[in-house]
C-alpha cells in the first residue's frame, strides 16, 4: 500500500499502487515546477499583502520556495510518484524546508486554479520563444530571397507547370506564412495571459484575496471574471495548438517541395551531407531527412490539437480529471514546433543549394508563357477570351508538332493572328514573363525587392 497523500484523510486506505501510478502527474506536470513556484510565490506575497498571512510567514514562504527552486536546478530536489504531482512535491519539499509555515500556502487556493495558472505561464514563455524561432526562421528566408531575386523557378498550380516566378517571390509565400503565424501567437498570448489564481476549486474563496495584485505580480493582463470559467478554461490551450498546427502546415508544405526539389526528376536543389543521410544498401543515396521528419511530426502536432478538442467538448463546469491529459500534448507540441523550426532554418541557412542552371533551364522547358501570348494579344486591342482560345490552338498544334512556343517563326504567329510583331519573342521570354507581372504583390522583379525591403524592415521593427 502506498502512502495516504494530504488529501486522503477523508479516506480510510490509501489508493492501490497501480491506481497511484495511473492517477499521477508528476513524470510529466515536472515541466512546470518552476512556473508553480513562481506563481506560489506571487500567491504568499498576497496572502501576506492583505493580511491573511504575517509578513514574517509571506518572507518565509517566499524564501522557501526560492531554495526549492535552486534545489531543484542543482537537481537536489528531484520528486518522484509518490508526490502525485508537482503542486504537492512543491508545497511538501516547502514544509520540510520552512515547518509549519509551509501548511499555509495553500490558503485560498485550489490545484484546480493552481495548475491553470502554472499552464498559463509556462504558455506564455515558450509562445515567446516560439515567436523568436519564427523570426529566424524568416530571416533566413529572407537572405536566401535576397541571392535570388532574378532567379527564376517554374511555378505550379495542380503540381504543373503554370508560369515562371521569381525564386525570391516564392520563398516570399513562405515568409508571409510564418509572418501571420507570429501575429497570430502574438493573438493567441492575449488570451493566454489572463490569471484563473483566485478562482478557488471553482466558486472563489471566502478569504479576502487580491486577485488583481497576483495578476499584476505575474504580469499577466488581467483576471477570469468568472470563477467556474478561469478554473476550466482551456481555450487558451486550444487556440495554441491551432496555431502550432498551422505552423506544422507551413512547414510541411516547404518540406514536400524541398523532397520535390531534391529528388532526380526536379533536381532544382542539392543537399548538403550536412542535413542528410543515405541509405543503408543504396550507395547513391542521398535521403532528405529533415524535411521528412518535418512533414512526419506534423501529424503528431495535428493530434494534440484534436485529442484536446476531444477532452473539452463533453466536460462539465468546472474542473474535472480530464484536464490532466492537457499537458502532455502542449507540452510536446511547444517541443515539436520549437524543433521542427530549428531543423528547417539550418537546412535552408546550410543544408541546400540552388542549382541555378537547372532552374534556368526548366522555365525554358514549358508552355508557362501561354499566357503571355494571351496578354500580348489582349494590350493589342484581341478580346481576353478569344485571345485565349487562339492560344491553346497553337498550343495544341505546336505541341503535336513537338515545338515550344519560343521556337514557332514570326510567319507563324502571324497565320494565327496578324497583330503578332518580332517583339512577341521577347514578350514570352522567361525573363519578361516575370519582370512584367509588376502588379502590387506580383513575382516581377521590382515589386519583389521592395517586397524585400518591406518584409526586412518588418522583422527588424
């Protein structure tokens, strides 16, 4: 049998071993031990600010918990199962340090408001953090877009190729999707940073706390106005995930092109040894890695988010057990995210090269200038949609023929419609093609590098 915990003296028997294990948190709630005693600390401050405890007994328990801290961080303090979770290891580890005065912690407080409060700040730090990660993640997006702004690349649409880009243009996308990902963490820790401590187990306290001056301690913005909805809340949680999902997305999605990219039959990139591997029967072999792992985790960050859709939608107020399993998939995710951004940053930063040539020969490879030959025709006066028919006529027969359209004779182009001039040739060059698509957020040259300019000074800000 194991031993009865604090709460257990209503009990006459202590839990079954088994149920003890199955019921405990620690192996895992451990992550937010420092937060606890942060947010422990703020709870003894007010108790002593209002009068509720001595300021000698606040001091105490601020001291206390302090040494609680730094033992723990020298790994002295190191709880196990029996201390079901990190709340009582704490307040026990206290009571040993401080004596009897560590059994006043707990005034005016549940685990229930305890562990929300925990939650919150630990969310808030590593949302930070994961901001900080985006940024680089967007800087070096942005040095490479910077090499490569008269780069062209085919651009696709169904995964075929539609009309050439600037390789600046669409890394570009990718830099305005982890851009919104930054504003929406910035969103998401508004909601994050509001206290649940002083919501009680779920109707408050009948001790005459100060809510507001915990929260101004803890800095966050403000209060639960409703003590049932700060202790079950868990919104915040959910809209952390979602916005880590969309992460995954985003870099999933700049994952499959780079296997796309690398593989024999694109071979727009080269990986570096550094961010590879190879096979172990295939010596030439050259196996994208990271980008896999990539695309593979996302999956596990998508299943956090709909596990904890799952926990919510059936709960009643206020608190129940349930709740518990909230922590290991934020947790997980936060190391996901955090992860997955640093592996893709050095895979682009050091991990792949651009093969310019075979990029410079692929925009040559394709009828991605059809619509160009439209648009010729349309300036000069030819209806968009008959233009565009005449188009894919002589797309149709120039490939049964087995031409480009660069390689048609002016005669040619003249048989289709008169107005067709010498200058057509340089209107579906590649190189036109792109630079001439200058309407505001377009791939041509010019608004690409005030893009640039635009994109470096936000970061910068």
């Amino acid at each position: 049998m194991t031993e009865k915990q604090t709460w257990s003296q209503r009990f006459e028997s202590a839990l079954h071993p088994a149920i003890a294990r199955f019921n405990a948190s620690i192996s895992f709630d451990i992550e937010l031990i420092e937060y606890d005693i942060t947010g422990s600390q703020a709870h003894a401050k007010m108790l002593a600010h209002t009068g509720i405890i001595s300021p000698e007994e606040g001091e105490q328990l601020v001291t206390g918990l302090e040494q609680v801290r730094q033992e723990y961080r020298q790994r002295k303090f190191q709880p196990g199962i029996d201390a079901e979770d990190v709340h009582f290891a704490v307040e026990k580890r206290l009571t040993e340090i401080v004596g009897d005065v560590g059994k006043k912690l707990h005034t005016a407080r549940s685990r229930n408001d305890q562990v929300g409060t925990d939650t919150r700040l630990y969310l808030r730090d590593q949302i930070q953090q994961i901001r900080q990660y985006l940024r680089e993640f967007q800087t070096v997006l942005l040095d490479i877009a910077e090499q490569h702004v008269e780069t062209l690349i085919p651009g696709y649409t169904h995964l075929q190729r539609a009309q050439p880009v600037s390789l600046a243009h669409h890394l570009l996308a990718y830099f305005q999707m982890a851009q919104r990902d930054w504003e929406r963490l910035e969103d998401v820790y508004s909601r994050v940073n509001i206290s649940p401590l002083g919501c009680g187990a779920l109707a408050g306290t009948t001790f005459p706390i100060d809510r507001h001056y915990t929260a101004e301690l803890l800095k966050f913005d403000r209060v639960y106005a409703n003590s049932l909805d700060g202790v079950s809340d868990r919104d915040f949680a959910i809209e952390f995930l979602c916005a880590a999902s969309l992460i995954m997305v985003h870099l999933s999605r700049l994952s499959e092109e780079v296997i796309l990219w690398s593989s024999e039959e694109f071979r727009f990139v080269t990986l570096k040894d550094s961010c590879a591997t190879g096979s172990s029967i295939m010596p030439q072999k050259k196996n994208p890695d990271v980008p896999e792992l990539v695309r593979g985790k996302t999956g596990r960050v998508f299943g956090h988010l709909q596990a904890m859709l799952v926990i919510m939608k059936g709960l009643p107020l206020a608190y129940n057990k349930d709740l518990q399993e909230d922590k290991e998939g934020i947790f997980d995710s936060v190391n996901t995210v955090k992860a997955c951004l640093e592996a893709m940053t050095i895979l682009l930063r050091e991990g792949l090269e651009f093969r310019t040539q075979r990029l410079a020969e692929a925009v040559t490879e394709d009828f991605s200038n059809a619509t160009d030959v439209a648009d010729y025709l349309a300036a000069r006066g030819v209806p968009f949609r008959e233009a565009y028919n005449l188009v894919g006529k002589v797309v149709k027969t120039s490939m049964a023929a087995g031409k480009l359209l660069k390689d048609l004779q002016l005669e040619e182009w003249q048989q289709l419609h008169p107005v067709f001039a010498a200058d057509i040739y340089e209107a579906i060059s590649p190189r036109q093609v792109v630079s001439a698509r200058n309407s505001y957020g377009g791939t041509g040259f010019a608004q690409v590098r005030q893009a640039l300019v635009t994109a470096r000074t936000n970061i910068s800000n």
